[in-house]
C-alpha cells in the first residue's frame, strides 16, 4: 500500500494529493467510529471508568506478555486490485477510509480496541469522534513518514523495513505497554476522585459560582460572594453583567431574578427591567407568561403558578413544613420540583394545561432533588449510599440514564441544574469552592 | 432467584463470596474484604476479627448466619419503628446515614442544619424502615418483623430482629431459615435493636 503512494511514478504533487486524501478517509472513518462508539453507549461514571481502567491495565500487561489476550482484529489488507482500477488519488482515499475504521486490518497492538471501549463506555459522541479521528491522523502521518521524499520503490521497500527495525516488534510493545498503563492509571486515578467522565467545568471566573441558568447564548448563574451573599450574573456575548437579584432564570431574552422583595424580570439583552413583581418568595423560575416560584405560607410549603399577563396566581402543589419541597423549575406547560418525606423522594411535574400532576420518579430509600426541565427533558441529582449522579430523565419514556457522577467519600456533591436544547448543566462543589459543569 | 439488582454488584458478590466459602476459606475471606472495601459496604462482620467463620455472624455471644438487611450502616441499627439509628449512639439518620434532626434535616455533631454551597439546607433524604421498606423497593419482597432473639449486649438487652418474608432466597442467597418467622415466612435478613432495659 505504501508503495502505490511513493512520488516515484507520479511525481510529488500527486503524492501530496494522495497523501492528503489517504489522511482525510482515514480521519472520517476513524472518526464516524468513533462517533457511532460515543452514541452507543451512555458516559458511565466512576465505576465503568475504574473498569476501563482495569481493561487498559490489563492490555498494558498482555503487551509485555505476561497475559494473552485476544484482539479484534480482520487479518485483512487492503484490496490490491483498487490501485490498478482506479487513479492513484481515488485509491488513496480508499485506501485511508479502508484503514481508518482500524479492525478492518491486521492490528500490532492492543491501543485501538482499549481506546474503543473507553470511546464507548466514557465518551460522547462528538468527543468520540475526536479521538479516534487521531488514530486516521496517525495513519497518515505514519505514510507521510514512510513515503516522504522516496524516490526509488527499492527506497521505499527500504524505508519500511528501516521503520520496522526501528519499532522491532520488543521496543513497540514496551512503548505500548507503556501508553496503555499510563492510560490506566490515569484514568483509575479519576475514578478513584469520583469524577472520571467527560464534562467540563465552564470557565466562569475565579469566584465560587452555582444555580445554572441557560438559554441561547446566554448562561445566569449565581456568584458565591466571600461573605456568602450571592449576586446573579449573566454571561451574553462573552460579557458578564451582574443582575439586580439572585437565583436567576433565563426564558427566551428575558431573566427573572429575585431581589428579597420583589422579582425583577429584565431584558438581558439591554439590562432594561421589563416588570417588577412584589411578590413574597424564592427561586423564581420563567417560562414565557408563566412565573413558578416557591414560598412559605399559614405554616405550609407552598409553589405558587403565576400568570403574567393576568397578573393571577394559584398554588400548584403544597406540603406541611417537614416535607421537602424543592426549588421549581418550569418549561410550559410543565412544571418540575421535588417533594421528600421521610417516607419517599419524588420528582413530581405538574402539567399547566391539564392541572395534573404525576411522579415519574419515585424512591423510598434515596434521595432526588434539585430538578431543571426543558421540554420532556428532566435533569436531577439522585444521592445513594454510594454517591451522587446528576440524572436525565425523559419523560416520555420516563427512562433515566446517569451523565456525571461523584463517589460518597471523594469530597465532592452535586447541587442545582439547569437544561436547555440538550445541554445539561450542574454546580459541583466541594469545602472550599462551587463550580458549574457542563455534561 | 433472589432479586437483589438494586443492591451494589460488590455487594452481592461480597455477602456471596462470604455465604459460599469455608472456614479455611482465607483467601475468600480476604477477597470479600476486597470486594467490601470497594464496594463501599457490607457485611462488616461476615468479615470481622471477631468471627471466627465467615458463615457466622454474632455478638454478644449470640451466633447466627442470616446477613445483615440493607442499611446505611452494618449491623443496622433501628428505632422502635424500624427506621435507621447510628449504631455507635443511637442517633438518628437518614437512608444516606447522615445525621438529621426531629425534622429530618441532615445536621452536623453539634445538631447546626447542614447548607449548600449557596446557603440553601441541604435535601433532605427519606427515613424509612430498613425491613419494609427497603427489602420491598430493593428485593421486592413484602417484608415484616415476626420474631427476634435477646441478648444482654453492652448493659442493655439487645433485640436481634428477624425480618421474615414469603421467600425461600435469603440475602445471603442461599436457602432462608424459618427462624422466629409465621406463617410460611422465612429469615430474609437481620437487624438488631438496643433497648434501654437493663441486664
């Protein structure tokens, strides 16, 4: 194959062309791969990491020969009768889009199956495709290697047997060997911290931040100032202004924001404040005409619908003081909120249009709360014996999958969320500072 | 088959590695150790110094092989009720083991509600019976106390408490015991409760 991509026969133009387009098939294989691997599987948390990590170990072990381990791999080469068919640009297309899928071919070592799994098991699928899409980089950089400035096909014979005497079969297994122990330990070292999966934390200054917020391109959140107070902030455009309350909501251009007497909904685009709600509560939360927030009332927990544009409002849901009736959230015509007793936690939404109410999720031993929604999507953190996990619930199959979680004992909670247009965010936060990531 | 999906697969294998293997199992004992420590519970005593089996579990001169019921902490504790208490005080905790007042609001040693990183109190998490409730969301299995053995324990008499349900599995996962259980009800698992009555 390295030998139908010299600049023997064709010149060196042809050989940039084909080398160029060899390295392009190679990184769309390779990076669909991993675009399909990130899809197939839900990130996993910790536990799937730590797994991972024992999977890579043990490759790192087979590569230095201690185990043996089978490899996927079809012990094919590419398809020789291509280059006499096709020109010499085409068939290096081909040829990169045949390797870059990576199992199709003779596999040396165990790298590529260990970076699949973890593709699969860890990653998402843009991330996924990134990272495989470095396996096709590879490829072509190795025939850049292997083919550059060859001149003769005994050059090029030559060239190649040079690389493998220079990898001798030893020396690239000890190299190998050592990525992959280096792999696993990295990421043995993150699940033993509880935090081993792909999200970012998102750089909202050096302060502690939480209470996410989002919309398009637009994120509020609430500033941790040194005394405790909080400050609401909206980040629009790349510039942070801070707003006139705290626990910001964000609903098309529009922000609600709670100023201890009254909610202040602004226009976030120009900072003009549109209406000023006296209204006696917390934890506003908008969505078009509808304002959803939570007070105390007559010695009872109540959440309180109001509508904007009639300036009317009714209690949604009501519980006695020790029960737990979390922070709502609202996208219409659902509203969202937790409810915990001592004998069960529930993530209950409360259907505007129909004045229903149902419990999607429901447990008698741990604990869900903090909840966000957007559309049928459901974001809440679940707290077990084990840990914490920030979960996605839909609501029409009312199946939920975790995206992020913390082990109990690493130092580390999960505390408010925040949905929009599929992107969940969530404050992580430890003794000594909060932080919102985005999952 | 016994349904325990909802308990942590350490676990199970843990309490399975500590029903299954003999006394000179040493190496199975180690491995459920292993396999507890990771899994972050269990079965303390199943491995304990001061058990000389793995099959066994005991105290205070008392010896029985029914594990444990799930609990925040091992060997579960409860009130009167059935709901969990730290076993070192007594206190009261939540189905996550934290410490809550009357109001079930987790609080620190000194009894302060616990807050959030913005000020807010912490969730609170549901307290519910480590027999009824926890056996029937966990194992599906409708659970009740029917019987317990006493035993003097620390100058007080302590209450080993079966908690007995229509089933032939024990936690353990192999065949439940009869026990103090009635009508056709066998040992699912144990708890134990300190009254204050002295002995």
């Amino acid at each position: 194959m390295v030998e139908t991509i010299v600049p023997v026969v064709h010149g060196a133009r042809t050989w940039m062309l084909s080398l160029a387009l060899f390295t392009a098939g190679a990184v769309a294989t390779a990076g669909l791969l991993g675009l399909a691997l990130g899809a197939a599987l839900p990130a996993g948390g910790a536990t799937v990491a730590a797994a991972v990590a024992v999977f890579a170990l043990l490759e790192a072990a087979a590569e230095l020969g201690l185990v043996r381990l089978p490899l996927p791999q079809m012990r094919r080469q590419v398809p020789e009768r291509w280059r006499e068919r096709y020109p010499q640009p085409l068939t290096a297309l081909l040829y990169g889009a045949g390797l870059g899928f990576g199992f199709a071919t003779y596999l040396p070592v165990a790298t590529l199956p260990v970076v699949a799994v973890a593709v699969a098991a860890l990653a998402g699928p843009a991330s996924g495709a990134a990272v495989l899409a470095a396996f096709g980089l590879g490829r072509g950089l190795a025939l850049a290697v292997a083919t550059a400035r060859v001149r003769s096909h005994e050059q090029a014979t030559a060239r190649i047997e040079w690389m493998a005497r220079l990898a001798g079969r030893r020396r690239l297994r000890l190299a190998n060997a050592a990525a992959l122990g280096l792999l696993g330990s990295v990421l043995g070292m993150g699940a033993a911290s509880g935090v081993a999966q792909a999200s970012g934390t998102i750089d909202l200054g050096t302060q502690p931040v939480a209470d996410p917020s989002a919309g398009t391109g637009v994120l509020a959140f609430d500033r941790i100032n040194s005394d405790g107070s909080l400050t609401g902030v909206v980040r629009y455009n790349g510039t942070f202004t801070d707003l006139p309350g705290w626990t910001p909501d964000v609903s098309g251009t529009s922000v609600v924001v709670d100023t201890g007497p009254a909610f202040e909904i602004l226009d976030y685009t120009t900072m003009t404040v549109l209406q000023t709600l006296p209204l006696k509560g917390r934890d506003p939360a908008l969505s078009g005409k509808w304002l959803v927030y939570r007070r105390l009332k007559n010695g009872r927990r109540q959440i309180v619908l109001y509508n904007l544009h009639t300036a009317s409002a009714r209690v949604i849901a009501h519980s006695r003081l020790r029960t737990d009736l979390g922070p709502p959230d609202i996208s219409s015509p659902r509203v969202v909120y937790h409810r915990t007793t001592a004998g069960s936690s529930s993530i209950t939404v409360y259907r505007i249009d129909r004045k229903s109410v149902r419990s999607p999720r429901t447990t008698r031993i741990d604990s869900y709360f903090n909840p966000s929604i957007d559309g049928t999507s459901v974001v809440y953190i679940r707290q077990t014996l084990q840990g914490m996990q920030v979960e996605v619930l839909n609501l029409q199959t009312s199946r939920s999958r975790s995206i992020f979680s913390v082990n109990k004992g690493s130092g580390r909670f999960l505390w408010t969320t925040a949905i929009f247009a599929g992107r969940r965010y969530f404050t992580v936060y430890n003794s000594t500072s909060s932080s919102i990531h985005r999952g | 088959m016994l349904r325990d999906a909802g308990a942590p697969a350490g676990e199970r294998l843990a309490r399975r590695l500590a029903s299954s293997h003999t006394r000179r199992g040493f190496l199975g004992r180690l491995g459920a150790a292993a396999l507890a420590a990771v899994s972050g519970r269990l079965a303390a005593s199943a491995v304990s110094p001061d058990t000389a089996d793995a099959h066994y579990y005991g105290f205070c001169g008392h010896t029985y092989t029914t594990h444990h019921c799930p609990s925040p902490y091992f060997p579960p504790r409860i009130d009167l009720h059935g709901r969990p208490l730290r076993p070192k005080d007594g206190h009261r905790v939540d189905n996550l083991g934290r410490l809550v007042d009357a109001e079930g609001y987790v609080v620190d040693e000194s009894g302060d509600r616990l807050r959030g990183p913005t000020g807010d109190l912490l969730p609170r998490a549901p307290r519910t019976r480590l027999c009824q409730d926890w056996v029937r969301e966990r194992y599906g299995l409708k659970a009740q106390f029917d019987g317990g053995w006493y035993r003097c324990c620390g100058g007080t008499i302590r209450k080993l408490v079966d908690c007995c349900a229509h089933t032939r599995t024990r936690i353990n996962g192999d065949a439940a015991l009869v026990g103090y259980c009635y009508n056709g009800r066998r040992v699912f698992c144990v708890l134990y409760y300190q009254t204050s009555t002295p002995c």
